[in-house]
C-alpha cells in the first residue's frame, strides 16, 4: 500500500521563507515546521523580547495547526530552540499561557542561532484528531 502525505499551506500562519512546507500531515500525525514570531499579514518580527516573541509565535503554531485539521490539544511533542537559555522562564510563562491545561512532551536546547536573529523557535508533532 502507497504510503501518502498531506502538504499543509494556511494564511493563518506565516509563509514558508525556505524549501519546506508549513506542516506534513503524515502516518496520522501533523509535523509542524518551527515558527519564528513573524507576523503572517507583514512577514515582520513580532515582540522584542523571547516571551513577546513566545506568543506570536505559538499563535502561529495554531494557526498550522488548524490549518491541518487540529487543535493545540492535539500536540503531542514540541522543541523549543533558545537563542538563550536566560529567557527559559519567560518562554515557558508564554508557552504554558498557550496551551492552557494541556502539556505535551518537550525538549528545549540552547542554540547559536535563529532565523532573522530572532529569540525562539518552537516545532510541534500533533496526532490528527
């Protein structure tokens, strides 16, 4: 039996500023790329600091996925990417904020860099509903 993939593309959420796709609806899951706080209508950073930028992007991540069929209480695992661990808790404030009561598994890592220089990326695998 052919194994089939589902592209997700939603104006709820940022373009894709590289060769990849917002989302990959897959073997029952949603893989969601990483988001970055661009605001989807300007294509611009949103927020200066890493909560500010938390929020804009989680919206972001829900407007993927929703644009897959989903909700946040579907998400099953994310990664945070830091550009600094200092701003630990104040992502995590923003993160929780988001998903209310729902708590999928993480990891989150420190790295060198971020897309446009911003503070923190978060990716998401969801099981679809």
């Amino acid at each position: 039996m052919a194994k089939e993939s589902l592209i997700v593309k939603t104006d709820k959420a940022p373009a894709a500023i590289g060769p990849y796709s917002q989302a990959v609806i897959a073997g029952g899951f949603v893989f969601c790329s990483g988001q970055i706080a661009l605001d989807p209508k300007t294509g611009q950073v949103v927020g200066e600091t890493a909560g500010q930028q938390t929020v804009r992007v989680m919206a972001n991540l829900l407007g993927v996925l929703e644009g897959a069929g989903c909700s946040i209480k579907d998400v099953v695992k994310t990664t945070i990417f830091l550009k600094s661990m200092n701003d630990f808790q104040e992502v995590n404030t923003a993160y929780a904020a988001a998903l209310g009561d729902h708590r999928p598994a993480r990891a989150t890592v420190e790295v060198a860099r971020l897309p446009k220089d911003v503070l923190v990326e978060i990716d998401a695998v969801a099981l679809v509903p």
